[in-house]
C-alpha cells in the first residue's frame, strides 16, 4: 500500500533527523557558543528544515478510509515538530532561550502524538 510505505519513509525520515538534531542539541550545554559556530548553525538548519518538509509532504496525502482518524493525529504530531522547528530556530537565530525552550515543548508534543498515532495505526 503506498500509503502506508510513504509514512513508514517519512517516519524514518523523521526519526534519524530528530536523532542527528538531538546529537547537535546536546553539545550546547556544555558549549553554549556552538550556536554560534556557522557550521553547527548549518546543521542544526538542515534538521528543522526536514521537519517543515516532512508536515508539507505529508499534509498533501489522501489516506485509504481506515487510516484516516491515525492520519489525523500524525498530521497534528508533524504540525507540532514543524511549528517547533520555526520557534527553535527563531531562538537559535535570536540567542532566544524561552523561544527554544518553547520549540522544545512543541517536541515533546509532537512526540507523544506520534506515539498516540502509532497506536491508531490499523492493524492488517
């Protein structure tokens, strides 16, 4: 079912980026400068930019009728990772702490409606 096999990309896709952003993340703890560092920006940028996509892509898929009420909550868990990405690099851009602490609540969010999506997922 493409339907299905396009999700299970982009749920991967998403998972290896929140991966990679988690890796950059942990390094400004102990080097807060790092967002400063053009090319830790770069990659940073490139993570948050997957995730504005991904919501994009996926807001333009048509699910089979069974999927609907999971496709629903994955589009509102993608809502939140992408609305996270704007306040995190707003914060980054800015030095602004409450604005990626805010990006960072988007993330939790959005994590905890992916799982509740997953547990939607029609069994075959």
């Amino acid at each position: 079912m493409a339907y299905v096999t396009t999700i299970h990309r982009q749920a991967t896709t998403m998972h290896g980026s929140m991966s990679r952003f988690r890796l950059l993340a942990g390094q400004v703890p102990t080097n807060p400068s790092i967002l400063l560092d053009p090319n830790w920006r770069v990659k940073a940028a490139a993570e948050l930019a997957i995730w504005k996509a991904t919501y994009e892509q996926a807001k333009g898929l048509t699910p089979p009728p069974r999927f609907a009420a999971m496709h629903d909550t994955y589009l509102r868990a993608l809502e939140q990772f992408s609305l996270a990405a704007d306040d995190i690099a707003y914060g980054i851009d800015h030095l602004d702490a409450d604005r990626i602490n805010a990006g960072t609540s988007k993330l939790e969010e959005g994590a905890r409606l992916l799982e509740e999506a997953a547990q939607q997922m029609p069994q075959p």
